[in-house]
C-alpha cells in the first residue's frame, strides 16, 4: 500500500531539514571565524634573540590568542637589503625592526612604511629625541621608538683585580690599566679590525665622543660649521689609533665574533662593546658576576660624560600588510610597559623607550642606564644625514678606520679621507 505524508506535515519536514542546513552552516561558518589565527610576520638584524623574543611575543599571545607572531631575523650584515628586496617583490614582513635616521628612512622613503603618527599611543610621551629619529620633517612618525643602545668598555674582573687595577674614569687612566695589562703580558683588548663596523660604532662613537665633544659637536658636523679634520675630531681618531697597540696578535684577522669568544673565555682583559652584548655573553657561556663595565674615559678629570645612547632600533608596519588590524593592534601591545619590561628582562642592555618607570633585573644593564643620567648623551657619529647617500659616512668611517688600525692612514690621513669623499655629495 502506498503511503503519503499530509502537506502539512511535508511542509515542516521541509522546515526543519533546511533549518538545519542554515543553522549548521552559520556555526561551522562562527567556528571557522572565531578559530581563525593570524599570523604576523616581524623580521629584525638579531639573529641571536629568537628564544627570547619568543617567550616575550607569548606575553601578547596570552591576550590575543587569534594572533600568532613569527619572529624572523636575518643577519645584520645583509638585513636591510634582503628586508628591502622582500618588500619590492611584494613579500615582507608585516612588523619591521627599522634602523634610525637614514638607514631606517629608506624604508620610508621607498613607500613601504604606514604612517603611525596617530597609531603609537601618546606619542606625545615619548622623548622628541628619539621620535626624531623615525619620523619625518614634516612630522610623520614612520617608526615606534623601541630601543636604545649604549656604548662602554667590559672587563674582566679577575684580571683588574689580578693587577690592582681599578675602573678608570679618565684617558690617562685608562691608557695606564692597558699598559699594566700589557707589560703583565696579558692580552689587553679583544679587538679585531676585520669587521670595521666595530671601529667606527662603538670605538670612534663610543669612545670617540669624549675627544670630539658630543652632541654639539656632531650637530656642528651635520651643519658644515666642523669638519672631521678639525681638532677636535682629529683627537677622537688619534685616541682609537693609540689603542693599536694593545690589539691581540694577527688582529686584522679578528671578526666580531671571533672578538666576542676571545673575551668570553678569559683571554682578554677587555672588550670595547655595546649594551646588547649583555645577553650575548651569557648565551655563550660566560658568568656575568665575573665581568665589569665601566663607561668611556672622559679627557680631563671633572668633564662630563659624553655618552653614545644610540636609538637603536624603532618597528614600522608594512603598508601592503593583508593584516592590518592585527598589526596595528600588536604594534601598540609593543609601544606599552608589558613588552618594555619583558624586553629589558629578557634582553638586558637594551633599553625600552617606552614612558615610564621601569626597572632592569641586570645589574651590568642598570649600571649602563645609570650612567645616562648625569651624561650629555649622543649617538653615532654618521647615523643622522651624514649616511643618506653614497659612499655613506657611516661606511666611509669603517673603511678610514680600519685603515688606520692596519697602518694604511694616520689620523690625519684617515680623517681627510672621509672628509674629502663626504664633500662629494653632502651639502648642509
């Protein structure tokens, strides 16, 4: 017998059964939302930091579970180009870490950068000085000003003490402890010429700014009103070139890293650095109690500090980014004191520019800091201006650097030799 359903009852089957396709489409299609996880790519020149940087992007990831970070550096000697290409080709990276002043600007400059002037929360805060450093003349803020680097001399504390020798606060000093060390026989720095960066960065820079005059004296630099080849300049080349002799044997073949094992191992008494070797020495195995730090020498006893506090490192969003919101909602995650204390934590020796009160746990990093506060500070010599074109100041100074150390320039001929090659092109 054949059976039939009343129209009725049909119609609500019907209903039902495509009420049920809707309703199990609309949650499939909430679940697929809801479970959906961004992932930001954000590229930097340290290489050395991804487990640390990991456990800091954690931080953010515990509160915004739906967006994951992908911290992928590249080595600082091919960073900005490989960083650059990517961007042309259409495939960068979401967060950028972002040099300062001119290497930085030509991320910008190339159109590759968001404007976050009205992104970075109370920018206002942040001190003009370091949001100069990533932002334009006509007041566009390109960069969050993230972090600073300083300049100084690290030793090893079992030798000074072997010696007698206690942190010098002057040039002579200084020039005294390294002659005590040598005639001991002891290897007195861990330098090396092979990476030229060094020598202009954290030698000249660091050391440098005491001998030229600071801050004034590089403004007077970038005006025209002081050329390299003035005294006071001069003096700051002189000064790097009177180390030579403390250098280790075979020297000119001593690459950054090969510097940084030297050190490391007790073999040298002392290692002209940056701030961000902190952690670098502890990765490789070296016990931090058993190093000291002390700043750059001044010339005369009773000057005042010129100290090297670069602004190091400022993070740009990429304009062609699919995934903006969530960069942008990362990016001020960056810009708060969560990330400024993580960093700091993690990463002693750099220091956050973040508004605010924070402390280091690190003490060699909180001996750094303390000493900015009574000091005129700087930056590099060539960072701002001087290194926009080329040949850039900045390589020029490596080049004339390394040059002097090796025996091919004196002073005055290493001086006259970026002098004369910035003339080239740069017109104040």
């Amino acid at each position: 017998m054949k059976m039939s359903l009343p129209a009725g009852s049909l119609r609500f089957i019907l209903i039902l059964f495509f009420s049920f396709l809707f309703f199990s489409g609309y949650i499939s299609c909430r679940k697929d939302s809801v479970g959906d996880t961004i992932t930001l790519t954000f590229t930097s020149w340290r290489t050395d930091d991804i487990e640390r940087m990991n456990r800091i992007n954690a931080l953010f990831t515990q509160t915004h579970p739906d967006i994951q970070i992908n911290f992928q550096p590249f080595d600082t000697e091919v960073y900005d180009s490989i960083a650059l290409d990517r961007l042309k080709d259409g495939a960068g990276a979401d967060i950028i870490f972002l040099r300062s002043y001119d290497k930085g600007r030509k991320f910008y400059d190339n159109g590759y950068l968001y404007d976050l002037t009205n992104v970075i929360p109370d920018l206002a805060a942040f001190n003009p000085m370091v949001v100069n450093a990533w932002s334009t003349k006509q007041g566009i803020t390109y960069g969050l000003p993230s972090v600073g680097v300083t300049h100084g001399i690290y030793y090893q504390k079992a030798l000074f003490a072997k010696y007698n020798i206690q942190e010098p606060t002057t040039w002579i000093e200084f020039i005294a402890a390294c002659e005590t060390l040598y005639e001991g026989g002891e290897t007195v720095f861990a330098q090396g010429t092979l990476d030229s960066w060094t020598l202009y960065e954290i030698a000249y820079s660091g050391l440098g700014a005491n001998f030229y005059g600071g801050e004034a004296a590089r403004q007077d630099l970038m005006s025209g009103t002081k050329k390299l080849t003035d005294p006071n300049f001069l003096a700051a080349f002189s000064a790097v070139n009177s180390l030579k002799m403390y250098l280790p044997e075979g020297y000119q073949m001593l690459g950054y890293d090969a510097m940084k094992q030297l050190f490391t191992s007790g073999k040298a008494a002392m290692f002209l650095g940056g701030s961000w070797e902190i952690s670098t020495f502890e990765d490789m195995g070296a016990d931090s109690s058993e190093i000291g730090w002390f700043a750059p020498p001044v010339v005369t006893p009773g000057d005042k500090l010129q100290y090297c506090f670069h602004v190091d490192a400022g993070i740009g969003i990429n304009k062609n980014t699919k995934n903006m919101e969530a960069a942008i909602e990362y990016l001020k995650w960056l810009s708060g004191t969560q990330y400024a204390q993580a960093l700091m934590d993690e990463l002693p020796g750099f220091f956050s520019y973040t508004p605010g009160i924070l402390t280091m746990i690190n003490p060699l990093a909180q001996e750094m800091y303390d000493a900015s506060l009574t000091a005129n500070l700087t930056v590099r010599t060539m960072c701002e201006r001087l290194s926009v074109q080329e040949p850039s100041g900045s390589t020029l100074m490596g080049n004339a650097l390394n040059g002097m150390m090796n025996g091919d320039y004196t002073a005055e001929t290493a001086a006259s030799y970026v002098q004369t090659q910035l003339d080239t092109w740069y017109n104040p």
